[in-house]
C-alpha cells in the first residue's frame, strides 16, 4: 500500500490541559454497589468535569463496542448524563463494525464507536454517507492480533492453504488483508467472515486455523493453544495504521454543537482518566467487560491513547494525519474489492471533524 502513513511513538509525557477540563474526576479503586457489566446498572454518582449544562436538550442515539478505551469509561461513569442532565440520551450495543456500517446505512444510530476501516466504508459508495470522525478513541497495536493455533506456524507463509476467521469490515479485517498482500497470501489462504463470539466457538471446535480478533476474545483464544505471530502494530508498520475512532453523521453534528462541545470535553476526560489514572479507568473497563480489574489493566497496554492536545495537534485534527490515514485506508479498501469506488475528491480529507476540539483546546 502506497497510502502515507505518520508514524506515532508511544508518548512517555501523554498529558492533557487539566484546566481545560476542570474538575478531576474522583474515582474510588473499586467497583461501587450496583455496577454490574450492564449498561443499564450502574447506580452511582459522578460529577461532570466541568459545569453542568442543563440547557442542552439534544436526543442522542449513541452507540458503544466492547473495546477498552475512554469510550467505556464515559459510558461506564454516565459521565454525558452527569454533564447534560437534560440532554436524552440513549446507548445502543454494536458487536463489530459492519454493525455499525449497517446501522448508519439506515440512519439509525447519531454517533458511534467505530474502527478507521468500517468508518471509510460508510463515506464511501455504495453507503456514501456524510460521516464525521470526532474523535480518536486509541491507535490499535498489538490489542488486535492474528493469533494461530499450530506451534509449528511461526510465520504467515506458514498459513498457506489454511483458514483465517475475521469479522468482516473491521479494522482486523483491513490489517489482515494488508499484511496477506504483503506476503503474496491474498489468493493461498480461505477468509471466513466470523464475530468475535462465532471464533472462538469455531477455535474450540478446530473449524479453523487462525483468527485476527481483538479483545477479549484475543485472551480466551491465547489461553486455548493460541500464539500471536503478527499484530495491528506491524500492519501499521506497512503503512496500514488502524484507529478506534468515534465518528457521527453529519446532519447530527452540524445541528447540535453545543452537545459536541460538552461531548468532546466529557471524551478527553475519559482519555484522561486512562492516562493519569489507569486504575481508576481500569475498573470502568472491567465492570462494562465483565472481566477482572486485572485483566482489564492488561488490556490497556495494547493501545495508544491520544491526549486532549495531541489530537488537535498536526497528527490528528489538526493537520493532515489523519485524514491522510483515511484516504490511505480508502484506496486499500477499494484494490481489494472491499468498497465499490473511492468517494468524491475532498470526502476523506473532510472526515475529521476537528471544530469542537479546537474550541475545547482554547
């Protein structure tokens, strides 16, 4: 792939302008009575990182995937609720971004977590839908990985003639294509579409071979004979960087933007709290998972989080990186087959939605 690709180094002073924020979020080291992994649970009282704006009315359907990063910690402290008292504001499950694709496809959903690669396929056709990227939840690394489960398969070659489980349209899904073009693998080796959930029934009833997933199934499938040989970091390596972006539709957007500005401040909080206090957000991630404190801080090391400041900087909303990126993951996904056409010149240059950053960064 010929895209251009900025790489990014994992930052050892990841902060973000705390005056900007306001209040620091007071979180205890344990799960408070009530919360359970439903989202629907938690009984808790939290207060918004700056002040309240009852004034903000907006009805919002948002959606959520189990993916640890600050998307979860918001939704898990009902930090939205806390900062727009007033606002309605629904949370919807995806499992995958074809989910996701599906649901902007019928106009069902305003914003939604979203990996780069089912973000480029709703802007482009056959969907083309306005779709704007708002925020960068993390970078994905080695949190999705192609794990395989024959000792001797060290190398892709190896995979030769074997099967591949992915879901289809995610961000998986575009590295795993990247890295089997790379190694001249695209036409040697079967991909089945599969869910998180379907792979690692399929795993465990030999059904195939391998599988490029992330967590947690990326954990049960290493716990059962499983072995990393390739990761998202080494995809982006070849020029194929991937995200876990937040993304929304235009028309939502543009008519609500004193809800993106409060939205915005609310998500650099929960980016915060993953880079100052990763206990703290640790116990968000575990309670919505369903998993232990310890394994949910196990996970936070396969992702970079980009702070408040570096997403208005020239590698994200700020300059040409990410856009960039987009087009990047556009041209990939239409030489494989994966969209019907490259959208209109400027579409992906004019994904990234920065204003409400900007303003939040003053």
């Amino acid at each position: 792939m010929n895209a251009p690709f900025h790489p990014l180094a994992r930052s050892t002073a990841m902060r973000v302008a705390a005056a900007a924020l306001g209040l620091t979020l007071a979180l205890s080291g344990c799960v408070q009575s009530g919360r359970t992994s439903h989202p629907d649970n938690f009984a808790g009282e939290i207060a918004c990182p700056v002040e309240p704006d009852p004034s903000i009315t907006t009805s919002a359907r948002i959606a959520w995937q189990a993916i640890p990063n600050g998307d979860l910690v918001v939704k898990d402290l009902e930090l939205l609720e806390a900062c727009m008292p007033e606002a309605d504001i629904s949370w919807l499950k995806m499992n995958s971004g074809g989910d996701v694709i599906q649901a902007f496809g019928s106009d069902s959903l305003d914003i939604s977590q979203v990996g780069s690669s089912p973000a480029v396929k709703s802007a482009s056709p056959p969907l083309s839908k306005d779709i704007k990227v708002l925020w960068i939840s993390d970078v994905i690394g080695d949190a999705e990985s192609l794990v395989v489960k024959d000792p001797e398969v060290e190398e892709l070659a190896d995979l030769s003639g074997k099967t591949i489980a992915v879901p289809f349209g995610s961000t998986a899904h575009y590295s795993l294509l990247t890295a089997l073009g790379e190694g001249g693998l695209l036409g040697d080796v079967r991909v089945i579409n599969l869910a998180t959930d379907a792979i690692l029934a399929a795993w465990q009833r030999d059904e195939i071979d391998a599988a490029w997933v992330w967590e947690p199934t990326l954990s049960e499938l290493l716990t059962n004979e499983g072995h990393t040989i390739l990761s998202s970091e080494d995809s982006a390596g070849l020029g194929a960087p991937t995200y876990d972006l937040i993304a929304g539709t235009e028309t939502f957007v543009e008519e609500n933007p004193e809800f993106m500005r409060m939205w915005t401040i609310v998500q650099a909080e929960g980016t915060r709290l993953l880079n100052e206090e990763p206990d703290a957000a640790a116990t968000s991630i575990a309670v919505q998972l369903g998993i232990s404190q310890e394994a949910a801080e196990k996970l936070l090391a396969g992702y970079i989080y980009p702070t408040l400041e570096e997403q208005a900087g020239p590698d994200y909303f700020g300059g040409e990186g990410l856009s960039e990126a987009l087009l990047g993951t556009a041209e990939f996904l239409e030489e494989q087959g994966e969209i019907d056409a490259l959208a209109e010149e400027g579409t992906y240059a004019e994904m990234p939605y920065g204003e409400a950053i900007e303003e939040v960064t003053r």
